[in-house]
C-alpha cells in the first residue's frame, strides 16, 4: 500500500500496530507469523471486521453507515464529505460486480489484499487501503524493536 495512503487515512499508526499485534496474539494464537496470502480472508465479513478492529486508529469520525446490500456497500465521513466505501478480500473483485456509475461514486476499497494490477482509467480517483498491509507491517516493526 502506498505511503500517502497510510499518512491520508491512519491517525494513529504505532497505536495501530500494537492494536495489529494484540489481536494477532489474543485472537489468532498463533505461534510464528503465517502465510497471510494463505490466511486471506475468504468473506467479504471478514475484511469488515478486520477494519472494525483498527477503526479507532483511523482518521474517520463516525463509523460507516453501510447500505444494506444496494450499490455501494458503505458511507463514511472525511474531512466533512461523505465518501462512498466498498469493501472487498479483494481489490481486483470491485470492477467486476459495479455499474460504471458507482465505480464512479466510489472513492475507497478497503480490501485485505490490493492485488488489482490492471488500472484501469476509473482507479485514479481511488484509494485503496490494504488490511493486510498493517498485520504484515506490525510483525516487522516488533522484529526490529526486539
């Protein structure tokens, strides 16, 4: 994920990566850091948890108001805007079940994993934001501060 997208969205980032950590340690259990492509969350619930886990750490004032099913799957407020939110396991999933509108409406894909290498004209006004990004990264920093 890249950076302008960390510093953009995240407000908190050292309380994040210890919020990553502990639940990885609490919820996980598990005894070496795993393969997360292998791990990859396979519901689209699962991604919506994992962003309610490190929600505080972010730079939204109120939690999304999800749509119940239609369109876009959420709205969350930036900056005083409200901005049109899918969440996807993965980000190449979103062009394949959207209207060119609503790919138009959309402004961010909260997805676990950012895979979507073709760009393509409509991903410019896009920000993905990659969960998996930040369970890798709190593994890497607690290695360096060992």
């Amino acid at each position: 994920m890249k950076e302008d997208i960390v510093k953009k969205y995240v407000r908190d980032l050292d309380g994040l990566e210890k919020e990553v950590k502990l639940f990885k340690q609490r919820f996980l259990n598990l005894p070496e850091e795993p393969d997360w492509d292998y791990l990859l969350p396979c519901y689209h619930e699962s991604v919506i948890f994992f962003f309610s886990v490190i929600y505080k750490y972010l730079v939204f004032e109120e939690l999304p108001i999800f749509s119940g099913g239609k369109g876009l799957d959420a709205w969350i407020e930036y900056e005083g805007n409200v901005m049109d939110v899918e969440f996807e396991v993965l980000s190449s999933d979103f062009p394949n079940h959207h209207t060119d509108e609503e790919k138009e409406k959309c402004k961010m894909i909260v997805c676990w994993k950012d895979n979507s290498r073709k760009k393509h004209e409509f991903w410019k006004h896009i920000d993905v934001f990659e969960l998996r990004h930040f369970w890798e990264r709190a593994n890497q920093n607690a290695e360096m501060r060992e």
